[in-house]
C-alpha cells in the first residue's frame, strides 16, 4: 500500500523545508513535496529538491565500503567488508597518532546534512576524544556570523513572516529567489500591500530582475554604501535618537565616521550614483517599516566581517527594530540554544592523550593546511558532509594536499564526489531521508525533526553509526559512544534556553516541526525593540573604529599591480539549480554551472563571442566556461556559479582554482567573492 512519510530538507539552506515523501508498495520514495501544513515551507519546494530523489535512486550511489588500488587520486577502488574498512582505519589512526602525536589527524565537515546528529554529533564527540585537531568551520557564515556577535551579541534576526508586513524591503546581498526561495511569498504579500522592493547586488540576477530598483553595487563595497547611507541619514537628522541614546554604544564615533563618507565619495567607492544614495538613505529611514533581508553574499569579501556590521547599523539607527516587519534578517540560528556541549562533548579533549583544547585548523586554508603545517604536519583527514577537493579555494593547492602518499584519507560519502576519488577507504552514508535527525534553521524558527523514512540501501550506513563503530575500534570506553539517537537528543534538547521551554521530544515526535518559544504569545517576536543586545554592555556596538572602508586588495580598486594584470572580477555565487557540490553528479550539457557571464564591453575587447569557451585564469589557476554574454553583470564584472565537480569540467579545473585562501577582516572566513582574474577565447 502506497504511503506518505514526513522528513525535512537537510541541505545547507535557510530554508530548511518540511517534506512530505510518497512512499510506493515496495517502501520505494515515487515524489517529495512541500509539506503543505508547514508555515513556512507553504507546501512547495525548490526546484533541485523537488528532482532530490534522482539523487537518492541514482546508480552511482556508494553502497558498499571500498579502499583504494592503485595510485593516490586515481579514483580506482575494491569493495572490502566493513570490518576491514573500519579495522584499517582505527589501526592506521592509531599508528598515526603514535607517531606523529593526535593533533597530525583532522576532521573536515561542513553542513552537507544540516541535521545536529549527522552533523556534529556523535563526530565531534569521536575526534575531541581522540585529541585530534578540531576544525574551525568558517567556509561559509563566520565573517558575518562573528560580524552579528560583536554588534548584537546575538545572531537572530527577523522572523521571515514579518517581511509580509514590511512598506520596504532591501535584498542586501541576497539572491532570494536562487537561495532562499520560501521568503519570496512573503515579499509578494507585502508588495501587494504597496511595499517597494530593492536589490543590492553586483549581478543582476533572478531576484534583481523583479525588483523595483536594482542598485549594481561595485563587488565588496558594502561596508563604502553603508557608511554612506549613514551619512545621508544623520545630515538629515533622520536617526531614531531615543533608540540610539537608550540601546547602543559608540554611537558619536560612528557619527564622525560616517561625517567622512558623504554621497559624492560613496558614489566612487561604491559605483551606485549620489543621487540613488541620497534617495534610498531617505526613503529606508522615512519607510515604517523597513527590512533589510542580508544574505552571506556580502561577507565572502576581504571587508565582509565590516561590511555586515555596518549594514547591521542601519535598523538600528532609524529604530527599524521597534516595529513587526522592520529590523534585518541575516540569520536566525542563535535562538536555536541547544545543549550543544552535551551533543559535541568537548570536554572529552581533556581525557584524550592531548589532555587539551586542540589546535584549530582553519577549514577555509586546507590546502596551507595540508601542504604547509607543521607541529605537526597533518597525517589524517576525515571527511564527511563536505567535498573539499571542489568547495575550498585554493584548489591547486587543496588538490595537492590531497595526493600526498603520506596522508591518510577516509571520506564519508553518498556519491563518488572528487574528494572521494583521492580517498583511502570510501565509506557509504545515509542520506537524510533514511536517519533519524533534528534539524535547527538559519532562515526561519522551527526546530524539526526527522525519523528515517526510507530503508537505508546497500550496505549504507550513518555518520552516527559510523563514529559510534570507529570509537569502539578504537577503544574509547566512555559511556557516550553507546548513546543511541534517542539519547542524543535528549542530550541536546535539555537546555535551560527559554526558546526551548515546553518542547520535548515526545511533542517533537507528535508534530515534526514545531516554532521555538519566542516568549511573545503568538505575537511578533520583536528580539531588539527594546533594546535586548547581548554583547557583554547589553547595547548594539557600532564599533566605529573598526569599520573605516579601505577597498579590498584583490578588487579593481585595491592593488594596481595585480588590477592591471587581473583586471576584472569574479563572483561565484551559488547556482539557483544545485546546492553548492551536491547536486555535481548531474552532468547534463545544459548545466548552468559551466557558464560565465560577461559584458559585451569586456568581451568585445578580448575577442569572445556569444557561446564561445573561454578560459577564466589568475596567477593562482584557470578554468574553463562557456560565455554568455548579458547584461547579468555590468563591465568589469564575471560571474560564474557555483559549483560543478571538476571531473566533468574541462581539464578537471573548477572554479575554486581561481579563488584565493585569504581571510576575511572578521571572523576568519573564506574570500570567494574578492578574486581578481582575467578571461581570454580558450582556444587562444
Ligand atoms: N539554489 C541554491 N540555494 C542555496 C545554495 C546553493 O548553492 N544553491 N547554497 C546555500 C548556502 S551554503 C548558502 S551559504 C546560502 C547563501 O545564500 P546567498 O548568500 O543568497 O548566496 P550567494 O550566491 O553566496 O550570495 C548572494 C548574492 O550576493 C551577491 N554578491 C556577491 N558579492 C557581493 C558584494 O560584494 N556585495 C553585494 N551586495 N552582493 C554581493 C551575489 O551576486 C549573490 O547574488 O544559500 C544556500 N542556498
Ligand atoms: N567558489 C565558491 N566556492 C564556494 C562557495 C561559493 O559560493 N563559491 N560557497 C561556499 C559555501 S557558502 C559553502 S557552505 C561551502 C559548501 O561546501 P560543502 O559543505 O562541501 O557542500 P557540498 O558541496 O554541497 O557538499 C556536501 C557533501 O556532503 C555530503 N553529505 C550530505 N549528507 C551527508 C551525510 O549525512 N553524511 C555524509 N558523510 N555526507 C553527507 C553530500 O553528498 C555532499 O557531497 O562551499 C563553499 N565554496
Ligand atoms: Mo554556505
């Protein structure tokens, strides 16, 4: 008999959507839809989860645990038992860590599941008792993230319904119909309701389109607009001064910071024109009331970390926050205070041979990591939910790392990704619609949770079972490596957050998805209408002295040398129809991951047609696209999207040959979106 399931998207989205699976006689899934009941996920899907299930069924699916033959990088494999899979690796860690000291091991996982007990669960509790190096995971929200902590002290946000409610919405950064999709209702609702909507972005994409006004921004100049508007806004006196006077500090620094940033100069730094900065200050502070949706888009940049605290600035300045549908929404995720410690047990560190806190490798070098640490070199990288030989800049270097003979290389996996193919043992995972998992969101403030809806295949087993095995193989006694699932939730649900008052497992099992506590009684949650900061004064910190724009040195406006040698820039943002790697099995030729897009100005002058395949390069490496020309991006401006597997990209080159592994001013984080390149007909 035919039967409906209920699970939840686990990809790296803010959206984070109820599902419901039709289930045919056999247990097999025929369809994935929207759960129609939830509140936000309003009952449709993104269009690449809707095909999610050509994933789950695909025939290249890993089902069996496999060990390399043949050289490093080859990507040849034998199938071997899991015994033997699980014993080879607990000896060859073992013998590692004796040799080179723990610390010579790291884990490498990002948000592939999105889920806690997948994502940093029973992992986490394996490599802190084992004294491995801990992985500082800021591929892709610590400049901002860290951006919210100094300034609010908190990171949450709008609730997203209260963007129905708004008279003015900016889209900072933030390709909502690509990335965010299930916000976009809600913008149809309050521009019905006569609300403007404005996009802030370098590329005019599906979101800009429909704008009302879309303001081509010159890459990484945010932090220059920001302080602009500010300016415009305080000339006019149109601050909210009681606001500011009861609930910030720094307030006359951030003044006389922004006294040096009026319209004329902002329009040089920023290429939007004085007369558009002018208006939009006084239009955002005059509007009752005002959203600015910021996506992480804006942080991938040398000043993104500056860029968000400035933005950050502006709902504060005008008082946006006292009013449901004015305020920013960049993340919800802090409201969600689970008893992360008892799920991760980072306490385990001190019982390891480290007896501890370990090193932290920063996830966005690995390929420095792997290539140039020492004290000691890494030996070991575990990877799961992530696919660094595609995501991580640098890849020249990344790639490099990984063919090393002497590094031992285990990857947990559902599809034979590049990272898979440098591996030593490959081991076949679950995907989420076949475990047990709790699920936080960074777009909305449900707390959901999904139990397996479909029969695990072949021989596939979780990232929990797998570390739960390896830990006994290794010989950790400790009492958490018996937790069952059951156990870790409710390890992580025994929290004292208020957010979290009155749910239990028991009604989370019952409802599948229920809204945190928000303490407002079913009205809007307000969280800085009364000030309510977190940072350690209790005020929204300006931080003015940080926050003087200087313009990035890998920009067309940053350093003249590497300018008139790589003088345009490129975006890789995220493609509207993949989820950065995983969907990269996909190989049709339609695949909107090989295009570029380029102005007619910068192609004309380089000798590139329409169509034509062209090779995008920089001092670090080089990769190939085919051009389409548009007005998508304005001159001096590329962007490609992200990402394909580099195995079916030409030469195996992917767009992070090009990226650079610097940092962000804040936080740590990678640089994507600061890359200076130049393009030529591939051919020439
Ligand atoms: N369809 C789809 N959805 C996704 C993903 C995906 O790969 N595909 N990835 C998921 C992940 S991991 C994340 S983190 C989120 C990210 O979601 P977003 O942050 O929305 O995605 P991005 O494409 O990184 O950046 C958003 C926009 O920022 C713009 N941008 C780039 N540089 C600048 C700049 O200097 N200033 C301004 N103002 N804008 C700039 C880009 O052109 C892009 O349109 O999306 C998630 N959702
Ligand atoms: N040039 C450029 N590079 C980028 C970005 C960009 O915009 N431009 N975006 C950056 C950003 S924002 C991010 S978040 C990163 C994302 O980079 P990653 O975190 O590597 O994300 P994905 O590429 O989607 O790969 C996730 C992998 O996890 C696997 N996976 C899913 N569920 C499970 C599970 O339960 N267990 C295990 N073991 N594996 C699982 C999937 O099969 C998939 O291969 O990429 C970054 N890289
Ligand atoms: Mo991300």
């Amino acid at each position: 008999m035919a039967t409906q399931a209920k699970s939840v998207c686990a990809l790296d989205c803010p959206d984070t959507c109820a599902l419901v699976v039709d289930i045919d006689a056999a247990g097999r899934a025929t369809k994935l839809s929207g759960d129609p009941a939830h509140p936000f996920t309003r009952g449709f899907l993104c269009a690449k989860v809707t095909r999610y299930l050509d994933r789950e069924y695909h025939p290249e699916r890993l089902l069996y645990p496999m060990r390399r033959i043949g050289a490093k990088g080859g990507g040849r494999f034998e199938r071997v038992s899991w015994d033997a899979a699980l014993d080879e690796i607990a000896t060859r860690l073992q013998g590692i860590a004796a040799e080179h000291g723990t610390e010579s091991i790291l884990p490498y996982s990002y948000a592939g599941t999105m889920g806690l007990l997948n994502g940093a669960g029973m992992d986490r509790r394996f490599f802190h008792r084992l004294g491995a190096s801990r992985l500082d995971r800021t591929i892709c929200a610590s400049a901002g993230g860290a951006a919210l902590e100094l300034s609010q002290g908190f990171r949450v946000g709008m609730e997203p319904q209260q963007f129905a409610q708004s008279k003015l919405i900016i889209a900072w950064g933030a390709n909502i119909l690509g990335t965010n999709v299930h916000l976009w209702p809600d913008i149809v609702a309050a521009r019905r309701n006569g609300a403007r909507f404005y996009v802030i972005d370098p590329v005019k994409n599906r979101t800009g389109r429909l704008a009302d006004k879309h303001f081509a921004i010159h890459p990484g100049s945010d932090l220059a607009l920001a302080l602009g508007l500010m300016n415009v806004i305080l000339r006019a006196s149109l601050e909210d001064a009681e606001y500011i006077s009861a609930h910030t500090n720094g307030f006359e620094g951030m003044r006389a910071l922004a006294a040096q940033y009026p319209p004329e100069r902002v329009a040089k730094l920023t290429g939007i024109a004085e007369s558009d900065i002018e208006e939009l200050a006084r239009e955002y502070a005059t509007t009752k009331p005002a959203a600015i949706r910021v996506n992480y888009g804006v942080q991938r940049s040398d000043r993104g970390g500056s860029a968000v605290r400035a933005i950050a600035a502006l709902p504060v300045l005008t008082g946006a926050w006292r009013l449901a549908g004015g305020g920013l929404q960049l993340t919800t995720s802090g409201a969600f205070e689970f008893n992360h410690a008892a799920l991760e047990r980072p306490d385990l560190q001190l019982v390891s041979p480290l007896g501890r806190s370990a090193r932290l490798v920063n996830m966005s070098k690995l390929g420095a990591a792997l290539t140039e640490t020492n004290n000691p070199p890494l030996h070991a990288l575990v990877v799961y939910n992530s696919n660094p030989a595609v995501i991580a800049p640098d890849q020249s270097k990344v790639v490099k790392g990984l063919l090393r003979d002497d590094l031992f290389t285990v990857v947990l996996e559902q599809l034979r990704t590049d990272t898979a193919d440098y591996a030593d043992i490959v081991l076949p995972v679950t995907t989420f619609l076949e475990h047990t998992d709790i699920y936080r969101s960074y777009g909305h403030y449900y707390v959901q949770l999904a139990r397996p809806a479909l029969r695990p295949p072949g021989e596939t087993k979780s990232n929990v079972e797998i570390f739960r095995q390896l830990a006994k193989r290794m010989g950790f006694a400790d009492a958490c490596f018996d937790d069952s699932e059951e156990d870790m939730l409710r390890s992580l649900l025994r929290t004292d957050s208020p957010f979290f008052q009155g749910i239990t497992l028991e009604e989370l099992d019952h409802r599948r998805s229920i809204e945190l506590n928000l303490g407002t009684g079913g009205k809007p949650y307000l969280p800085f209408a009364n000030g309510g900061f977190r940072t350690s004064s209790g005020k929204f910190e300006f931080g003015s002295e940080t926050l003087k724009y200087t313009a990035p040195a890998e920009s067309r406006y940053g350093d003249a040398d590497l300018v008139s040698r790589f003088p345009l820039e490129l975006i890789s943002g995220k493609n509207d129809d993949s989820m950065n790697s995983t969907f990269g099995h996909r190989t049709q030729v339609d695949c909107q991951t090989s295009l570029l897009s380029i102005h007619q100005e910068d192609a004309a002058k380089r000798g590139i047609t329409q169509g034509m395949q062209v090779k995008v390069f920089n001092e670090r490496g080089a990769c190939f696209f085919q051009a389409q020309i548009n007005d998508d991006v304005p001159p001096g401006v590329l962007r490609g999207r992200s990402l394909r597997w580099h195995k079916h990209a030409p030469q195996g080159l992917g767009m992070n040959h090009l990226t650079g592994d610097r940092l962000t001013d804040i936080g740590g984080g990678a640089t994507f979106f600061s890359c200076l390149v130049d393009v030529a007909p591939a051919g020439g």
